[in-house]
C-alpha cells in the first residue's frame, strides 16, 4: 500500500513537472495600401495568459523585442500556448496591438499596418 502511495505520488509529480505546451511564431508585416513588406518594423511580443505549473500557479513573464527582416518577418522562438499581445512600431505606419490566443505548435500571424490618419483638431478655424 505503501509502495503504491510512492509510485502514485511520484507519477503526479512528473506530470507536474512537465513543460508546458510551446508554439512557433512567425509574424508576418506588410503595408494595407499595397501589401509591401515593412523591413525593421519593431516588433513586441508578451506573453499574457496562463499559469505555469512548475513554478506553482506563478505567472510566466515572458517577452521578446525584435525588428522584421527585409521581408517583413520576425521568427520568435518558442513561447507558452496562451494568449499574447502582439504590438508592432513602424515608420511611417499606424501603431498595431492586438492580443492573440495561440493553442496550435507553430503558427503564423499576417498583420496589415495602415497609413498615419490626419491629425484633428477641435481648434480649427471656420
């Protein structure tokens, strides 16, 4: 019975213990005008939700800061499955943030950014 308790208890504990499911992501950036690559266009990625079993219930703080290729791709290696935020910085380009739920090995997200809209102004003259 003794044994039986050990053996159980030490199954659990490997289950546990296990990582937790990863994900691939390729990012893909173009322009919405005329869906042009946008090369070293900043690229942010945060890991939002989920909870890490190993470090027992702790939130994983998990991030990458990295620029897209003359293609208009940024490659990030494995990250939690969960949901992340997904923020893109370019020249010339409308900021991007938008929060992603991921659940599949290896995925890629298309984003289209658009052009800066005209500044308004309340203080215009008639």
């Amino acid at each position: 019975m003794l044994l039986r308790a050990v053996f159980l208890t030490c199954l659990s504990a490997g289950f546990l213990l296990a990582d937790p499911p990863m994900t691939r992501l390729r990012i893909e950036v173009r322009k919405a005008v005329n869906d042009k690559p946008v090369d070293r266009a900043s690229v942010i990625v945060r890991f939002v939700e989920g909870r890490s079993v190993i470090k027992l219930g702790k939130k994983i703080n998990t991030s990458y800061q990295l620029r897209t290729n003359q293609d208009g791709v940024a490659s990030i290696p494995p990250i939690p499955q969960g949901k992340i935020q997904i923020q893109i910085i370019a020249k010339n380009q409308q900021t991007f943030g938008q929060i992603f739920d991921v659940a599949e090995e290896e995925k890629t997200i298309e984003i289209k950014l658009n052009e800066p809209q005209a500044q308004y102004s309340v203080h215009t003259q008639k």
